[in-house]
C-alpha cells in the first residue's frame, strides 16, 4: 500500500555556507557530508514503493554544495513521475552560478526553484545574495523557471533551541502537545540515512551530538527511533499518523516571537567564539 504524506524533505548535503541563527537543521553549526547518487538512488527507490509526497523538498545545507544536484533533481522525479507530486529546491541562491544545467532540468522536471532571502540589511550578506538573485531573475524571465522568493527577514523564523554547538539547549517547555501545534516543521518529514524521520530537529540532532558534547538533557531526545523501510504498513500508517509525543518537547511550548537573525555571512568562528563566552547566561535562561 502507498500512503499519501503532506511533504518529504531530503537533505542533499549538510554543508551550508551560511550561518542563520537558530537554523532548525543545524546547518550553521558547521556540518559537512554529501549524500552519493547511489544513496540517493537507494533511499528514493525503497520509499517511493511506500509513500507519495505532495510536496518533495530538495535542500540542506545549502543544495547548490552538491556537484550532481542537477542529477539529484532528475533522479526525484523520475521516482515521483506523477504530477501530484511538486518538487520544490530551495536554496539561498548563492550558488546557482555553480549548475548551468540546473534550469533545464528544473524546466524538464517541471519543478520549482525556491529562492530564501534572509536579509535586507546586512551588507555583505545583500552583496553575497545580489549575484544569486539576478541569476534566479533571469532564468524567471528569460527561460520560464517558476522560481519563488521565500522572505525571511522578519517573519516564520523562531528558534527551536537556546545556544549554539555544545551549549545548545533544549526548551523542554513539558508540554509537548503544544510544542507539536505550534511546530513550524510538523509536516517537515525528513529522508536521512535511509530511514523515515518526524522531523528536521531529530533527524539531524544525532549528528550535533557526534560533533559536539551536547548537554546531558539531550540524551532522552537522542533516544528517537526513524522509522526503517522494512516497517510494516500498520507501523508506516501509525508513524504517519502520530502527532505530538514527548520528543516534542524538545522544542517552545510557549510564544516564541520570531526575529531578525544577526548577519547569515558571520563565520563558524563569531558563534563558537559567543557561544564561549555567553554559555554560562544560555545555560541558565
């Protein structure tokens, strides 16, 4: 049986080369590692028997990172041929320039570039996204991309943790019920290490712990079990199905007002250097 999910997520690389506060995959943490054609190939193939996505996202990371994303973008849709599935990239667009390919085969996939602005004030960043920008403009204009800018300057960006690297800290506002219904990644379900995920922060939280010493009140939330393709269909159905549970409270229960993030370009190095010098203020608020 083939189950219908809102959106499938799969993140190409981890890389990003951007560092926006509080990102939920934690991408600016200074993650590294691409998935291979032949993971992707594998990953794809397993789970389209399994289910259909309305929405199939391709990022990261940032996706333009990937030497074979246009492949990549082939490869998802020749596994998801049926128009009911959208293919969305999203990227910061600084490194379109690196995929010549890309707009043909976004054409011939019939998929949509989405294009995520994060500043309009920091200067370096604007002149970083310029390039970026005008490259997406022209292939909108010129060649008949369906190409969208996604604003995050001031709005839907709220943290999801407290900290930075081995000072982040979990909310555990204890109400995970109200976590889930305020989540901005309920419906977010990620494709990592061949195994189903509930969501970005989980999925990808393992991997903050390998490369930090995370606090103990992690271990619990590292306990999460994806879902593997060899599930039966009540269990698929079941995991699809659930809502809130008590991973959730990982994540605000209560208000949490989004921001204008501090300069996406500042180096790996300006918040480990913070992260040094506020991780006693992070640890008690």
């Amino acid at each position: 049986m083939v189950y219908d999910v809102k959106q499938l997520e799969l993140h190409v690389t981890h890389a990003c080369n951007f560092t926006c506060e509080g990102c939920s995959h934690y991408s600016n943490q200074g993650h590294s590692g691409n998935i291979t054609l032949d993971e992707c190939e594998e990953w794809l193939y397993t789970w389209s028997k399994r289910i259909r996505p309305k929405v199939f996202t391709i990022l990261g990371g940032e996706p333009t990172l990937h030497k074979d994303l246009p492949d990549i973008l082939y490869m998802v849709r020749g596994m998801f041929p049926d128009p009911y599935t959208e293919i969305d990239l999203i990227t910061n667009a600084t490194g379109l320039h690196l995929h010549p390919r890309l707009p043909q085969m976004l054409l011939a996939t019939h998929s949509n570039l989405a294009v995520s602005i994060h500043s309009i004030d920091h200067m370096n960043y604007v002149r970083k996204f310029k390039r970026g920008y005008q490259l997406a403009k022209d292939w909108q204009n010129g060649l008949g991309v369906h190409v969208e800018f996604w604003d995050f300057t001031n709005r839907d960006w709220v943290r999801q943790y407290k900290g930075f690297g081995d000072r982040m800290m979990p909310y555990e506002d204890n109400n995970p019920r109200k976590s889930w219904e305020k989540c901005i990644s309920k419906d977010a379900l990620q494709l990592h290490e061949g195994k189903l995920w509930k969501c970005p922060p989980l999925a990808y939280l393992p991997m903050q712990a390998e490369k930090y010493n995370l606090s103990e009140k992690w271990d619990e939330y590292l306990k999460y079990k994806p879902l593997e393709v060899e599930c039966s269909d009540e269990e698929l159905e079941n995991f699809l199905n659930k809502e809130d549970e008590s991973f959730c409270s990982m994540c605000p229960a209560n208000q949490v007002e989004p921001y204008t993030k501090p300069d996406p370009t500042l180096p790996l190095s300006y918040w480990e250097k913070r992260n040094d010098n506020m991780g006693d203020i992070i640890r008690e608020s």
